[in-house]
C-alpha cells in the first residue's frame, strides 16, 4: 500500500513537471528573437508592444509622491502611445507598489522583471540599492527617482540631472553672490540621515572648504518635526544662511520658527524639500521671504517649450491635480530619457535589454526642453548627467509656488568636485 | 508510521516545488521562511516563557548583518552562518539581566529602545554596516556548491535552469525544518516545561527548583539566536541588506505573527508568519485580477492598502473568537473530529 502511494505520487509529480514546469521560460524571451522589421527584440520587447516596469511607492511614506509621479508618468506615456508609440510599438507600463519596502520590493522586481525592457521608475535609493544586483545581473536600465551621487558608478541608472551634492556647491554660490555671505562665515547646513542628506552634505563641505566658510552641522531623521532645537543652535552659532536637506514638514517648521526667533537668513532647500502645498501653512509667509530652491528639475514657471507642454496637458489630463516639480514633473522627465533611448535602441535595430543601455550611454546631449536643466550626456557612469541647476524663490503667485531666478546654472567650484 | 510516510510526502512536494514556481513565488516563499523561523523563536519567548519582546528587529537584524559581515570577510559561509547566530544569541543574553527583571509590558517597551538603537547602529557604523546604502551578502555556499547563480555556473534539473532562488529555496526549507524540529522538542521537554511553569507562577516555578533567572535568560538567548537564523536566511534572499528592512515596523509584524498563530505554537507561529508575509506580496501579485483593487498608480484602494485592512480585521477576529490562533483551531477542529 504504502509503496504504491509513493509511486503514484511519484509519477503523479512527474507528469505535473512534465505538463506545466516553468521551463526556461524567460531564456526563450531572451533568445534574438527577429521580428519582420529586423529589431533585434528581447524580454519586455515584441512585435508590437514595449513594456517598461514602475516601481514607485503607492501606501508607503512617500506615497503621495509616488500617486504624483505616476500621474506624471501616465501623462507622457498616453500621450506617446497616441502619437503611435516607439518604433511602431505602444508601450505598456506595469506598476508594482513597493510601500517604500525593500522586502516588498525586490519581490515586486521578482513579479515584473521576467516582463520589462527596464525600469521606467524607481523610488527611494534604499530601495534601488536592494534592487541593484538582480537589476545588474539582468542588465537593464533603471530610471532613478533620486539624486545622489553615492550611487555612482553605476552602469545600469540613470539619474535626471544632477546630485544633492552639486546642487548643494551650487547653493554656496548662490549664498555668496546674490546674499552677501563672505569668507570666513558661519552658514548652517539642517539635513536628513541617509543618502539625501549626507549626500547634500558632501557638497557643502567641499564649497565650505573653497571659501573658508565653517559649516554648522544639524543632523535630523524624518522623525523630527520640530526644529526649535535646530534653528536655536543656528542662532547662537551666528549662522549668516541656512542650507536645507530634509522635507516640507521640517521646512515649515524651520522657516516658522526662524521667523519667531528673528533669525532673519536666507533658506536654501535642495529640491524634495519643497512641495507647493507648504504655501497653505502658517508658515508661509516666513517661506516668501526666505525661502530658496535649488534643483535640477524645473520650477513649474520656467517658460520653456517643455515644462509648459507638460502643465497645459496635465491640466487637461487632471483638472483637480497639482503638479510639482519632484513628481509628476520627474516621472514625466524621466520617461524622456526612456523614450529617447528606446528611440535610439530602435534606431540601432537593437530592443534588447543590453541595446537599450547602449544606447541609453550613447545619448550625449539630449535635451529635455527644460524639464531638466541643461542638456543630459549619459556616455560617463561615474558622473551624473546633468551639470546645471535652477535656482528659484518661493512665491505664491508663480504656478506650483516657485519663481525661477534666471537661466539653468553652474558654479564654477563645481567643475572640480570629484564624485566618491 | 502512516506519520512518517505523510512526512516523507511533504519533502517529496517540497523539493519538487521549485520546478514549477516562478521567481515571484520562490522569492516570497524565502522571505516567509525566514520569517517563520524568526517568529518561531518569538512564539517560544512569549507563548511558552512568557516574556513579550518588542525587540526581535534588532536581533534578526543581528544575524543578518553578522552573516554579511563575517562571510564579507572571508569566514566559510557555513561558519558565518553560525557565527551570525550566536551574535545574535550574545546580544540576547546580554540583554537578558533586563529581561530577567521587568515583566510583561514593561519589557516590551524595554525591549523596544533596542530597535531604535539598533537603527541608529545601522545607520552610522558604516564600516561594518555600509549605512544607509546597506552592504551585499555573500552567496551562501556549502562544499563547493554555491547558492547562486555561480558554481555551478549552469544547474539545470527537469529542463529548469537551478538559480540563486531555486537553490536558496532547499536552505531555506533545511533551515525551517530544523527549526521546527527543535522548537518542538524544547517545548516538550523538561526545560519547555520548566519555562511554561515560569510563565504561569515564577513562585511555583522557584518552588519546584526552577532556577528563575537562568530559565528567563536562556528563553530570551534561544528566543535571539531563532532570530538570527531567521536575519541570515532574510539577508541570503534579499542578496543586499539596507537598514529599513530592521524597523520597528518589523518587530509589530512579528508580534502580529505570533498573534494570529497562537502564542506558543510552534506550528502556529510559522503559519502566522506565512499569512502575515506572503499576504501583501500575494495580494499585490493579484491586483490586477481581483475586481474589488485598484491596479497600482490608479488611485483607488489598491492591494497594499487592502492588506493592511485584512491584517487589522485578521488581529481582532483572531482575539474575539480564537484567543490561541490558528494553532488554537486546528486543535479544536482535530479534537472534533476525534469525538
């Protein structure tokens, strides 16, 4: 009895491998599958579609964010697939939420990756620092919804712009130029724990160490809502500017309680540290007064071909929406830089996943029409594509609360940073 | 005997799985192992020696940066894998003269300030840690034969090609077998016994020679190094390992599992773990299919948010109708059908 049951289980098993065994599956996607066009296609490629994976965070912290930047990302894609696609494909996107959970995450890579072409979005460094091995080792490209170069050299990310830290240098400058801070000044720096702010960090350091000014370190984690501490030690340091590299939570706090404390100083934030619903809190008015951005994605007012087709169609596309400029601003940036390599993938006859990356490093200057500044050179994965920056002031009448102060920009301390 | 040949079954089922399951599924059946093993261990120190810990993060985050760390520096995996334990078994005993003095809520919340300590540890000695970009874990590797998609380079059994996750999947249900296998036997013996006497009266326990404080510290030092086993094979999964893996959040899922299981059980605990594990993986797998979600970035209630609300309604069902668990029913129900 007890042997005849092993055996039928036995070939029970057998037959169950036999009729539905996953197979090689994602080898014979990867194979050089040639279509009649002769495009060299492979996993997430086929005749007549291109399917592009998105990881943002849907119930998570940043959720909010991640809700924005998927608008931003439909916005373009829709409007893509209307035009007739990429080389004659519609391209499809498939989200998978990450809670801005690795765990949930790298199942979720697990779930899409078999699918994707490459990564159209991803959120959060912690998260992309998990991914990176499989992503690496599949040899796709992954949109990085973050600015730090810590990630660099990475062959397989691509970054919209430039990093915290450049943008921090950029600060400094701007602190010297336009707002009278000298040489031998104390200018203090708030910042979160983690990738963005210590990344920031490294940058005003550098710039510190140019211009012999002295930095008064603040260190806080997301946690920390109240800066009463912080802006007191700024005061007693005699800080002549703050550098800010933390979220909208901790600037309204910081702004508000520099006003109360008569700490009359110029604020300059690095880009997520900005979202136009701080102009509905009390602490507004200290914000239009003081309140700096600097950031390689653009202020919604900047009146360039591109920043003003992305507000007209988001406006039609989501009548009660509001934009900004780190989500759905950034999706719809970064699924340029997408569709240009997939462009130039298709143009090389190449819609491979390694295709794709070569071309994606074969982009030397493309131009966003001013959604990022400047022009993106991808050739070199040791420096971030981007070298120029905005620099923009709060005021409530511009759309999405900033008014660009000028053209794109670069310090010239920051030509001779080097990256790690 | 019949009991064996089922045994035997379950391991035939179980090695064969791999052949046919898709990475999505394999890498969430390692992420639910390694929390069954975690959560057995806290089962053992809530259900059956009484003490709640909130700190069983900071232990399997112990054990999965130990691993890293040591098989980083060249130790033979097998021995990092231990050594990572008894970190982590360390850590515990050293912890345990507190756990030894404050009693139920109070250690919990004890026990609690070491997740955050743990975190901040996690977050700044980025020579051992790597901070906040987190370190790569060496492929674990056994007489040769490499758990990963190296040596050898190509596997393939039945036409499918043997990966890291196919070949982590046999650890993975080693590890939990052990696991089991041990959990039980400590409950049933004269130790076990001497815990759950402990649990109900430290007076009667110290009447019958217990010795009080040794039994606590070596519950809380078991209970540990169960959660670094669990934080080794939670570290060989994710392939690189970042602090926010090891937050708070992790020990409340923890305490949830244990929970829905039935304090105690060691059965229990790992399914717990399952459900509570796999549940948000699997629902968001689905979403597209189920008619009441939102597909992801649509707005809407989508899987995640979904299953947090069968997690919450799961808790107070559980507490309302089945104080002990899933391992409380399935006890009922046998003792049904027996009648």
């Amino acid at each position: 009895m007890s042997s005849r049951l092993v055996g039928s289980v036995a070939v029970a098993l057998a037959l169950v491998v036999a009729a539905c065994g996953k197979g090689g599956a994602e080898e014979s996607g990867g194979g050089a599958g040639t279509s009649a066009d002769t495009v060299k296609t492979g996993p997430g490629a086929t005749a007549d579609t291109i399917t592009l994976g998105y990881l943002p965070d849907l119930s998570g912290v940043f959720a909010p964010n991640g809700k924005s930047q998927m608008e931003g990302a439909n916005l373009y894609w829709d409007a893509k697939n209307k035009a007739g696609g990429i080389c004659g494909r519609q391209i499809e996107v498939k989200v998978q939420d990450t809670g801005y959970d690795p765990q949930k995450a790298v199942a979720a890579y697990q779930q899409l990756s078999g699918d994707v072409i490459g990564l159209g979005l991803v959120l959060g460094s912690s998260i992309v620092s998990a991914l990176l091995p499989s992503v690496e080792s599949d040899g796709m490209f992954l949109n990085f919804a973050g600015w730090t170069s810590d990630i660099l050299p990475a062959e397989n990310v691509a970054i919209a712009g430039t990093t915290y830290d450049i943008e921090a240098i950029n600060a400094v400058d701007f602190l010297m130029s336009e707002k009278g801070v000298k040489a031998g000044d104390t200018i203090g720096h708030l910042y979160f724990e983690g990738d963005y702010g210590e990344n920031a960090l490294k940058g005003s350091k550098f710039a510190a160490g140019k211009h012999d000014l002295k930095i008064v370190e603040q260190k806080i984690t997301p946690a920390d809502q109240d800066m009463t501490g912080q802006v007191s030690a700024f005061k007693k340091a005699g800080v002549k500017a703050i550098l800010f590299s933390a979220a909208p939570p901790q600037a309204a706090s910081l702004a508000g309680v520099a006003a109360s404390q008569k700490l009359d100083v110029p604020i300059v934030a690095n880009g997520p540290g900005w979202t136009p619903q701080l102009l509905k809190t009390p602490a507004a008015k200290a914000l239009e007064a003081n309140y700096y951005v600097v950031s390689s994605m653009a202020p919604l007012s900047v009146q360039s071909e591109g920043v003003q087709k992305f507000l007209t169609d988001y406006k039609a596309a989501n009548p009660k929406g509001t934009p900004s400029s780190n989500g759905s601003l950034y999706a719809y940036a970064g699924a340029q830089i997408a569709d240009a390599a997939l462009t130039k993938a298709c143009e090389n006859k190449d819609l491979t996943r390694k295709g794709v990356l070569d071309a994606l490093h074969s982009l030397n200057a493309l131009d966003t029409g001013g959604t990022v500044a400047g022009t993106l050179d991808f050739t070199d994965p040791s420096r971030p594509p981007g070298k120029l920056v905005y620099l923009a002031k709060v005021s409530a009448d511009a759309p999405g609360g900033l008014k660009a102060l000028g053209e794109p920009s670069e310090a010239a301390d920051a030509q001779g940073y080097e990256f790690k | 005997m019949s009991r064996a040949l089922v045994t035997a079954a379950v391991f035939v089922v179980l090695a064969a799985l791999p052949i046919w399951l898709e990475s999505f599924w394999l890498q969430t059946a390692l992420f639910a192992m390694a929390a069954m093993i975690a959560a057995i261990g806290l089962s053992l120190l809530i259900g059956i020696a009484g003490q709640l810990s909130l700190a069983h993060a900071f232990f399997v985050a112990i054990g999965a940066y130990g691993y890293a760390y040591l098989a980083g520096e060249g130790v033979a995996p097998l021995l990092a894998l231990l050594g990572a334990v008894l970190l982590a078994g360390l850590a515990g005993a050293a912890f345990s003269p507190i756990a030894g003095r404050v009693r139920g809520i109070y250690l919990g919340l004890a026990s609690l300030g070491l997740v955050f300590l743990g975190q901040h540890i996690l977050q700044n000695a980025t020579g051992i840690t790597g901070g906040y970009e987190g370190v790569a874990v060496e492929p674990f590797s056994l007489f040769g034969f490499s758990f990963s998609n190296t040596d050898p380079d190509t596997l393939v059994i039945l036409g499918v090609p043997y990966g890291r996750l196919e070949r982590l999947w046999y650890l993975g249900v080693v590890l939990v077998a052990l696991a089991v296998w041990y959990g039980r036997n400590l409950v049933r013996s004269r130790p076990g016994r001497a815990l759950a006497t402990l649990r109900d009266s430290e007076v009667a326990a110290a009447v019958m020679g217990v010795d009080v404080v040794r039994y606590k510290a070596a519950a809380f030092t078991v209970s540990s190094m169960y959660a670094g086993l669990g934080g080794v094979l939670m570290a060989l999964a994710f392939g690189r390992i970042v602090p926010e893996s090891f937050g708070f959040v992790l020990s409340v899922d923890f305490l949830v599992m244990v929970v829905i299981g039935g304090a105690g059980s060691v059965g229990g605990a790992a399914a717990g773990a399952l459900f509570v594990t796999a549940l948000p993986l699997v629902l968001n797998h689905y979403s597209g299919s189920l008619p009441l979600l939102a597909e992801p970035g649509t707005g809407g209630v989508g899987a995640s948010e979904f299953s947090r609300f069968i997690y919450g309604a799961a808790i107070v069902a559980v507490l309302l109708f089945a104080r002990d668990g899933l391992a409380g029913l399935a006890r009922r129900a046998r003792k049904e059908r027996v009648a």
